[in-house]
C-alpha cells in the first residue's frame, strides 16, 4: 500500500520564509515611497497642460514660420479635364437644289494642362512676413519658456509650503504629547494637594488649546497636499512621503540690491518674453505696411490637347505654351491702413509692457 508523503519540514519553512521576505519587500516599497523636490518638479514638467499647451503653440509658430516662407519657391499645378460632345443640326442645301439636311458630329476631347508661378519679386513683402513669423515663433518659445519657469515656481513654493506645515504640524503634535503629560503631572500634585486644583484646570484648558491647535495645523497641511497634488495631477488622497529639501546659499553678492536688480533683468524669462513681444509686433507692423507695395511675378503655362471625331480617323493634337510677366499691387483697400494703424498701436503697447515687466522685476 503506497502512503503519500508529507512534505518535509524544510521544505514548508523555506517556503514560509519566501512568502514572508516576499510580503516584507511589497510593504517597504509601498512605504518607501517618498516624493523630493526634483521628483515633483519632472512630474510637474511631464503631466502639466499649460506646459504641453505652451510648447504645442511655439511648435505651431514653428510650423508658420515655414508657411510665411513658401513664396520664396515657385509653386506649380495641373489639371486634366475630358468631354464628349453631341451635335445635330440642320442646313438649307446650295441652290438650284431644295430642302434642308442634316448632319450629326460625335467629338472627344482630352486636355491636359501644367502651370508654374513664381514670385520674382515684392519688393519685401515675403521677407518682412518672414521676419514677423520667426518673431512669432520667438515669442512664441520664450512664453513657453516662463510658462516651464512659473510651473517651477509653483511646484516649488507648493512643495516647500507642504514641508513647513508639516513641520508645524509636527511641532503641534509634540506641544500636545506634553501638554497631556503635564495634565497627567498637575492631577497628581491636585490629588497630592501640593497645587491648589486651579492648576489641573490651567493645564487642562492648555491641552484643549494645543488640540485645537493641533487640528488647525493638520487642516492647513492637508490643504497644502491638496494644493501640491493639483499641481503634479497626482490623487489628493494619496500618502506620499515628502522629502525635506536641502536648498543652496544663495546669500553673497545676491544680497547686494543692485546686483540683484542687474542679475533679475537678465535672466528673468518674463522680461525675455516682453522684449520678444516688441519685436514681434514691430515685424508686424512692417509686414502690414508692406502691403502697400506691387508684385512682380511669372507665370508659365502649357497644355496638350487630343481630340477624335467620327468622322476622322487620326487624332487632332493642339499644343500651347505661354509666358507671362504680372506686376500687381493695390490701388485702394480700406483694410491696409487700419491694419498698419492697429499693428502700430499694438508696438506701442508691446513698449509699455516691456517696461512694465522691466519694473516689476526690479520690483520683485
């Protein structure tokens, strides 16, 4: 009789010990979770819509900038086009004879026709639309450049506001552990009769202040996990440790107001973006007031045309080329100048802000 064999007592330890280091390593990883500051800044980078909005339109000013290009190249089309036509009609015949008759005609025509046209010259207005365009696209990757820089900032500020109130919140916790030890030390001396009881309440109305301390504190650091989570597009109700950062001395010649002021108007991304700004409008107003000005152009074309008749056997071929110089310009349209007025006013405007960025780093 054949028993089963149990299995050996090595054998279920070993796997026991498995299952536990197993388990063990799930739970450290699960808790070793924890979220730096760089950590939050890259997440911030890759989950951010404004971020991906910004650089998708300086992609696009990209894109335009190789549009407003395209006069520079000739530009070339075709057509083919076929018929078939039906004729009946009727004639009087040629004296002396009398009457009328009649004849039908079946014809079938194939044209195919090629034409080029090629800007020779407009006497700069291709190349002050393409100035415009790179300024657009200028403008356009500086602004996503701040827009990175703020969503820095944010992050930043939001991650080490969290670390602060954690903190407090610390700091509140502790108060509160010693403050039940003192109302457990003045019940004691209460009861010893060595403090009159006014003390035991003295202690106890701390404790409750400590806890109503304790409980603002642990609001306001949910509140700011909240705020970071917005900001990353991360749960809010996810537990993620957070790392307390170690910031560089930025101390030294920083301190100095002057070089503050000199180092802010140089690197600041805002002020890059107004500068941009003006230039972008200035381009833009000379490309409107090139609009005033003719274009000289060549257009080539040619075609081949096949025809058959019923009544013929070969084929009637027509071919034709043709040469054509255009100089053209506006003789009266309205919108011209009120699109060199508004892009002159809106130059103007990009100034203003320029020194009003210029200010507000001073100031900042």
């Amino acid at each position: 009789m054949l028993v089963p064999s149990r299995p050996r007592p090595f054998l279920r330890n070993l796997l026991s010990a498995s299952c536990a280091l197993l388990l063990t390593c799930l739970g450290s990883s699960a808790a070793a979770e924890t979220l730096t500051l760089r950590g939050a800044v890259e997440l911030a980078r890759k989950q951010a819509p404004v971020l991906a909005s910004a650089r998708a339109k300086a992609q696009a000013a990209d894109a335009r900038a190789s549009v407003a290009r395209a006069p520079y190249f000739p530009t070339m089309s075709g057509s083919l086009a076929g018929s078939a036509t039906t004729s009946r009609d009727t004639q009087a015949q040629a004296p002396p004879r009398t009457g009328v008759f009649e004849y039908v005609n079946h014809f079938v025509s194939v044209t195919g026709r090629v034409g080029v046209q090629w800007t020779i010259w407009d006497f700069g207005k291709t190349s002050n639309a393409v100035d415009a365009a790179d300024a657009i696209h200028k403008t356009a990757a500086l602004s996503a450049d701040n827009t990175e820089a703020s969503l820095v900032g944010d992050v930043a500020t939001a991650y080490l506001n969290v670390v602060f109130l954690e903190q407090l919140r610390e700091l509140a916790v502790a108060t509160t552990t010693q403050r039940e030890k003192f109302v457990l030390l003045a019940k004691a001396l209460v009861k010893s009769q060595i403090q009159p009881a006014v003390e035991e309440l003295r202690a106890i109305s701390r404790l409750e202040a400590a806890r109503r301390d304790l409980a603002s504190r642990e609001q306001d650091a949910q509140d700011g996990r909240t705020i970071l989570a917005t900001l990353l597009g991360l749960d809010p109700a996810s537990k993620v440790s957070i790392a307390v950062p170690h910031l560089q001395d930025v101390r030294g010649e920083a301190s100095d107001v002057s070089h503050a002021m000199q180092q802010a108007e140089t690197n600041h991304k805002s002020l890059a973006v107004a500068k941009a700004s003006l230039e972008q409008q200035r381009a833009e107003a000379s490309a409107s007031a090139s609009k005033y000005l003719p274009t000289l152009a060549l257009n080539l074309d040619g075609s081949y045309r096949f025809s058959q008749y019923d009544r013929t056997d070969p084929l009637i071929n027509a071919r034709s080329a043709s040469a054509t110089v255009i100089l053209s310009g506006p003789i009266f349209d309205i919108s011209v100048p009120n699109q060199v007025a508004a892009s002159r006013a809106d130059a103007r405007q990009a100034e203003a802000d320029l020194e009003q960025a210029r200010r507000q780093v001073r100031s900042d």
